[in-house]
C-alpha cells in the first residue's frame, strides 16, 4: 500500500496499485469524479470511473483507494490514480468547517483556534513539514559535524538569565522554573563531548504581544568547544544553513513547489559591528540613537536593509553586542571590555539567532558575575565548568518559529507554529 506521492512517482506507468488517504476533495462529474487523496507528503489526483453507480465520497473519509497509476505530464506529481475500487475506512462524524481548501481568506484567529482542521490545507500543512525538513537538515551537518545531541530538562531551580521572565511552578512543595534556554546544560557538556547541539522547546514569560514573540518556542541551540574566535561560531551557523538549504532543495522539492518559494542561496555573509551598524543607520536614515545598547527591531530592519541595498544579502552578522546587555557568561572583547565577542545573525530584517563566546575561566566568570550582581553562591553547580576545567567554546541559539516565518515571508511567527502559545492562548 502506498502512503507517500514520492513512491508512488517511483512505482510503474500502469502499476496496479492501492493508495491510502483522506479524501481532500471530491468533484461530481456525473459519470465519474475527480477525487484528491491527501498522503503523507502532499495531495495526489485521482479519477475515480465508478459508472452508472454513484458512489460519493464524503471529504475527510479516511480511504483506502485502488486503481491504476497513469503518468501524465500535466498532472501535479507528473500521475493521475485511475481508481476502480474505494474502500472507506471511516467518515467524518460532522462536515469540517472551511478551512482545508483555500477558497476563502482565513482570518489567523480561525486559522489558530480549528489548528486541528485548518492544518490539513495544503500550504498550511507543507509550512510544517518545511520545519520537520528545516531540522532534519540541520541535524544531518551537526551529526556529521561530530555535535552531539543531548536533552537537558525543562524544569529547573534556578534561571541562566534571571527570572524575570521565567515561568514558575510548584514542584512537590519547593519553587521551579521552565527552561527559558538549555545554555548552562550545554556549556556544562562542553569537556564531556566537546560539540552538542539540542532542538528542543524553550519558556518566554514575556507578557508582550508582538508578531515576532511566542511564550513557548523551539530553540535550535548549538555549542562547540575549542575555538579560536567566535567567528568559528558564525562560520558554523553559515554552513549549517547552506547545508541544511542544499539538503531540502535535493530531498523536498515538492515541498518548495507547493510553498512556492526558492530557499536563499548563501555565500558569504558579511560582519559588522554593533556600533558601526547603528551609527551607520543613524545617518544613512536620518535617525536619532535612542538606546546605544541595543538594537531597536526598526534598527535591524534597517541594518538588514542596508545590507541589502548595498551588498544585495538578506544575512548580517552584527557582531560585539555591548556588555551591558548581554548576560554573565558572554565573554568580553579583550581588545574593548564595554563590547563583547558575541553576534546576532539578522534576517531579512530581523533578529534570528544571538550567540558569542563564552567565559571559561573560573576566576573571570566568579568577577564578571560580581560585577553584574550576582551571588556566585546561586550558581555552584554551573560554576562547577569553569571550576575543574573548560576549553574556549562559544555556541548560539536560533529560533525555528521566527526563522520559518522569515523564510516563509509570513508577518506573524503564530503562523509558523504548530499550537502556538503566546499570552492569550493554550489550546488547541
Ligand atoms: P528579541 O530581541 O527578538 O526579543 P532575544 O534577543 O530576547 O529576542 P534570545 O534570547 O537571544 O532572544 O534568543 C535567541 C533566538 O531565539 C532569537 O534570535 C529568536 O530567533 C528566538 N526567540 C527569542 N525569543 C523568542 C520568542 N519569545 N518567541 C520566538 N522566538 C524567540
Ligand atoms: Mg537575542
């Protein structure tokens, strides 16, 4: 029995063959119908010549469908199934509301709150299935890259960042956090492995609603030990999506075909620093700096502007992020201690990934905490890295919903997240 259109494509013109599917769409034409059969990657057409006797099938009927596979250059996959035989598995108990074909315009609240129904369109579903094929690339370069994936937990005691937007909760009578990174898990396995990388559910408590937040996210973390610079890091990154945008052109092309999109095609990306970045801005677009610490989201879409105007690139690297802004563990520029060897990768106007170097003295990261006002007490466990030795290493952390929704051109990250959770919604 065949599940995939990519086997079927595969199997003989005039194979004998049995299909199984939802029924997508269904189209009376009196003496015969065209049916669409949704399977595991996509929708596959089918004729459907039952003769005088009509026997209609109900959409979202779960089908098992025989026939004869005929190769036609003008049908979708490039086959048309001849069915002879239907046999029905199961009928939905009610019509789904209007949310699988895309006749009409979908608001996104409708969109979000019948998730359950609206992810069977087409598009919608393929969204998906890009960021299924998004981390199996980016799980085939880490494996081969010799990074090791771990699983850290979610539930902790205390917070890398602070608390303040952590989620709390009750755990057998003490207080606990969910994981708003796996950051320390991964730094502690640096000596262990010396590469690891997790991709893995993160926790924002930020009550802010904007088109680009989630409370709930997955984070693409890598971190590698080792390193001569954090450009390592950035070069990684780099080659990591050339992979990754190589691997899914060779092994999904029917996905590309049904988002309609072409994935970039990366060359080098070019660094500039924080302060060149803002000043150059400022000038360029006759803009007054309002927080010389950090980067307004219209900074980075005109940052990412420029670069493409004058380098016709949609990746910057915006590197030594001011100390001020970044937490403890980032390690300072030697050469200027108010600036620090970290980046963000922007994306077609937006923030994708912040990542650095790391500190991996012990004696540096017991000051640098002091001086950022932290009890190094609250930190032995994490502190015990650094304590009994830690080569140089330095990682990144990049956000899969925001990232699919830039690949995607999509204005809002909830499209690109299966359920979202965000400050109004748990359910679907
Ligand atoms: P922003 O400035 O956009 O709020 P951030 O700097 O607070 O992001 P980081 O902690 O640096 O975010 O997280 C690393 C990456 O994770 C970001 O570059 C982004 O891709 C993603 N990310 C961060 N916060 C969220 C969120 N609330 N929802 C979805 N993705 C997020
Ligand atoms: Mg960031």
């Amino acid at each position: 029995m065949f599940v995939t259109i990519k086997d079927l494509q595969k199997s003989e013109e005039k194979a004998e063959i049995t299909v199984a599917g939802m029924v997508h769409d269904f189209k009376d034409m009196g003496k015969f119908a065209f049916v669409s059969l949704r399977v595991a990657d996509g929708v596959v057409q089918c004729v459907y010549n039952y003769g005088a006797d009509v026997k209609k099938l109900k959409l979202e009927s779960a089908v098992t469908a025989s026939g004869e596979k005929i190769d036609d250059r003008r049908a979708p996959n490039g086959f048309e199934i001849h069915i002879k035989n239907v046999n029905v598995l199961s009928v939905p108990h009610e019509d789904a509301p209007d949310l699988i074909k895309n006749k009409s315009k979908t608001s996104m609240d409708a969109d979000l709150k019948y998730r359950v129904v609206s992810l069977r369109n087409n598009r919608r579903r393929a969204v998906f299935a890009l960021q299924s094929a998004l981390v199996a690339g980016f799980r085939a370069f880490l494996s081969q890259n010799a990074f090791t994936e771990i699983f850290s937990p979610k539930i902790g005691a205390g917070s890398a960042e602070g608390g303040a937007n952590m989620f709390k909760l009750e755990y057998f009578g003490q207080k606990a956090f969910l994981a708003q990174s796996p950051q320390f898990y991964k730094q502690m396995l640096i000596p262990v492995y010396m590469r690891v990388f997790e991709i893995a559910p993160v926790f924002r408590a930020e009550k802010h609603d904007t088109p680009r937040h989630l409370n709930e996210y997955i984070s693409v973390d890598f971190e590698m030990g080792f390193i001569d610079s954090f450009k390592d890091i950035c070069e990684t990154e780099r080659n990591m999506l050339k992979f990754t945008f190589d691997y899914i052109r060779e092994n999904y092309p029917n996905l590309l075909s049904t988002l309609k999109i072409e994935l970039p095609d990366i060359k080098e990306i070019p660094y500039v620093t924080f302060r060149e970045a803002k000043e150059a801005v400022a000038a360029k677009y006759n803009r007054k700096i309002k927080d010389p610490y950090d980067l307004e989201p219209e900074e980075e879409r005109l940052i990412s502007q420029m670069y493409k105007e004058e380098f016709d690139t949609d990746f910057v690297f915006v590197t030594h992020y001011p100390d001020k802004k970044r937490p403890f563990y980032a390690k300072n520029d030697p050469n200027d201690e108010k600036y620090t060897l970290s980046f963000d990768l922007l994306y077609k106007g937006m923030e994708i990934t912040t990542g650095g170097q790391r500190v991996h003295n012990y004696e540096e990261q017991y000051a640098k905490m002091e001086r950022k006002g932290l009890a190094p007490a609250d930190f032995e466990s994490y502190l015990m890295l650094h304590k009994y030795g830690c080569p140089p290493h330095g990682g990144l952390g990049l956000g899969l919903e925001r990232f699919c929704m830039k690949i995607l051109d999509e204005a809002n990250i909830r499209t690109t997240s299966l359920f979202p959770r965000d400050t109004a919604r748990l359910t679907p």
